[in-house]
C-alpha cells in the first residue's frame, strides 16, 4: 500500500513565518478592475468577496493592510471607493466568489491548477 501524503499536515505549520512570507507584497491590482473582469457588477457579491478575503487575513492574523488599500479613483465624473490589492488578495477574493459564474469557475481552476 502507498503512503499517501497527509494534506492537512500544512494546517499545522505557520505559514506566515517562512521566508518568502516576510518580504512587503506589492499591490498590483484594482478590486474593481478584477471583478470586471469576471462580469461581476453586483456590488453585495463584490462586497461579500471582499469581506470573506479579509476575514481569511484576520483568522491567519495577516495584516490586512499589507495586502488591501482603500484608494480613491476617478472614473472621470465621479469619484469611486476602490481597492489597491496584492497578488495574495486577488487569489482570496477569486476563490470567495460565487463559482455559478462561468468565469469565477475557471479563474478558481487556474488558481487551483497553478497553486497544487
């Protein structure tokens, strides 16, 4: 019989402190430009998302604020509340969306196959 390997093993290590954990992320993307990007307009979904990928950052005491920055844009007649938002925020809030958007599913299989 082969070993098979214990995927819950990594719950019991931190994560967080390894190296390549400790060094600032860069924040690259707008939330808003992610969620139009998977045809998501609804802002309660957008807002869910957000919420549930800050809420992981809190239970794995992550400062949020190292990967999510409230910023202000302008879409040209009206100023808008976005989010500056690391690569590590882009992946949590793709994973809390909703997955019966075709899109959202496919971007969670990305995430899924070039992460495992």
């Amino acid at each position: 019989m082969q070993h098979q390997p214990n995927v819950f093993a990594v719950f019991n290590t931190n994560i967080i402190e390894q190296p390549q954990y400790n060094k600032p992320p860069r924040l690259v993307y707008f939330v808003s430009d992610v969620m139009s990007g998977l045809n998501i307009e609804d802002t309660n979904d957008i807002d869910a998302s957000l919420c549930r990928a800050l809420q992981v950052c809190g239970s794995l005491q992550i400062p949020y604020n190292q990967h999510f920055k409230k910023v202000f844009r302008s879409d040209g007649e009206n100023i808008i509340v976005d989010w500056k938002i690391s690569s590590f925020a882009c992946y949590l809030i793709v994973i809390n969306c909703n997955p019966s958007n075709g899109l959202v599913a496919k971007a969670q299989l990305h995430f899924a196959i070039n992460n495992f």
